[in-house]
C-alpha cells in the first residue's frame, strides 16, 4: 500500500489514474472496429474514384475529337471544299498499303500497329491546323506498338481514330471499291449532325487510319471492316461532320475476333446504327 501511495502522482486520485494508464492504448476490438470502418468508406469511395476517372478519359477523348474535326474543317475551307484524301487503306495480311492507295491519299498515313514516333501523324494533312499529336491518341487505349507481329514493345501507340469512309475516303479515282458511297466536298454533307467522322477504334483491330463500313444491302454488309472501340464503358467516341462529339453506348460489348469478323446477330443494332451515320448511296 505505501508503495502504491510512493507512485502515484500528486494531487490526481489513484483510481483515475489507473483508469489513465489501462485507456493509453487500443484494445484488438477497437482497432478491428477502426479497420472495418476505413474498408467501409473505401469500398463507398473507390466506385466513385473510379467513375470520375472514366468520366475524365472520356471527356478528354471526346475534346480530342472535336479537335481533329475542327482541323478537317478548316483543310475543306482551305481547299475549295475538298475534304482531306481518306484513301489509304492497308492489306490485313500483309500490314502494308494496298497498290494505288498510297500514303500521299490519306489524312494520315502509317500503321498505328508499329509506328513508335509521330512522324506519320505530323506528315498528315491535318498536322498544320493543331500541332499537338496527342489529340489523335485516346487517353483510354492503353495499347502498345508492336515491333513484330504479335511481339509488344513497351512503347504506346501514337493514334487511336479513323476517319469514316464517308468522307472522301474510298470511292475515288484510285479505289477498286468504288461501290461504297462518300462525300468528296463538305457541302456535298446535307445532315452533317447525321454523318460521323472520327471514331474511336478498337486497338486490336486498328491498323490504317479509315473506318470502313460496308452499305446496307451491299455485298459486304454484316462484315466488320473495322471494329470500333469498347474501352469508354462499352462505348466509343465518334465526333460529325458538324462538330459535335458523342460517346455511343453498345448493346453488345465489341471483342475483337480477327480482321474483318462477322457481325453476332445480338450485334446488328449496333452495326445498324453505325450504318445509318455514312452516306447510304451515290445520289
């Protein structure tokens, strides 16, 4: 008893100051409590991080849309009303040009698949107007070149956009495939809100910089000639012929199979839909 007496500090009563020591530290329960609360607010929290981040990519790539399309704009006002050349198109066996749709006939030219620098994009047509290459890289395709077929490197991609068809692309003097319908000047557009320019492409899927779509009825029609993207939420990014920009919402989440795929059955009103924003025929 003195010795308790001998230890204690003065003036605060014994029984208080045990209550002191005993309440210094937390008791397993509490701490477990503690844990329990923080997983709680985190998995409250985390959801909402995530979606302001898909928020946030898909509005940077829809402001790169509208970019681009401002550039295809301003070359139409620059040229006569001549739409930028939309008329490389690559061979999917090969990854090469096809014979007589050269570099020089297209908005930009090179393989997004292997190009490890900007050069292709900065020699395009468009380059001149914004010379930022990032706006033709999507901040959602998190793909990389590849420096052989099927070997990835650790470089990322330059583009993740196609021009449509539509657009003077195909069609042309120079194209065998003259069957499928496109606008060669900007006042030929008469429902510019209807008719889609740049699409956000699937990358397993992208090589030149056309997004072709066969017309409805045609020989070709349920072929996928390009697959668009998937990465925005089930959805992709397609900016029009007068400016605007939009994120579409599939129906059925778009899986890369191989180039030039069938379209599903359960895939037809979204490949519908694409049909109905290119020009339908020549008249």
């Amino acid at each position: 008893m003195r010795e308790q007496r001998a230890n204690r500090k003065p003036g605060a009563p014994f029984a208080l100051q045990r209550r002191v020591r005993r309440g210094a530290a937390f008791t397993l329960t509490e701490l477990l409590v503690v844990i329990a609360i923080i997983a709680l607010l985190a998995s409250l929290l985390l959801p909402a991080l995530a979606r302001g981040k898909r928020h946030a990519l898909n509005t940077a790539c829809l402001n790169n849309l509208k970019q681009l399309t401002l550039c295809w704009t301003m070359y139409a006002h620059d040229h006569n009303d001549t739409l930028p050349p939309n008329n490389s198109v690559y061979d999917i066996d090969t990854g090469q040009p096809i014979p007589g749709l050269e570099l020089d006939q297209t908005w930009c030219p090179g393989n997004t698949r292997t190009d490890t620098t900007t050069a292709n994009i900065e020699k395009g047509y468009l380059f001149r107007y914004n010379r930022s290459a990032a706006i033709y890289h999507c901040p959602a395709d998190r793909s990389v070149v590849e420096l052989r077929p099927g070997v990835p490197s650790t470089i990322p991609r330059t583009r993740s956009y196609n021009l449509s068809q539509s657009l003077n692309g195909l069609g042309g003097p120079y194209s065998g495939l003259w069957w499928i319908p496109s606008y060669q000047r900007l006042t030929q557009i008469q429902r510019p809100a209807d008719i889609f320019a740049f699409i956000d492409v699937h990358e397993e899927g992208i090589l030149d910089a056309l997004f072709g779509i066969p017309p409805p009825g045609s020989h070709w029609d349920g072929i996928w000639f390009d697959l668009p993207a998937n990465r925005h939420n089930q959805g992709a990014s397609l900016s029009f012929a007068d400016g605007h920009v939009q994120r579409w919402k599939w129906g059925v989440p778009k899986i890369f199979r191989e180039l030039g795929q069938s379209v599903l059955p359960q895939e037809f009103p979204d490949y519908r839909r694409l049909q109905s924003a290119v020009r339908q025929n020549w008249d």
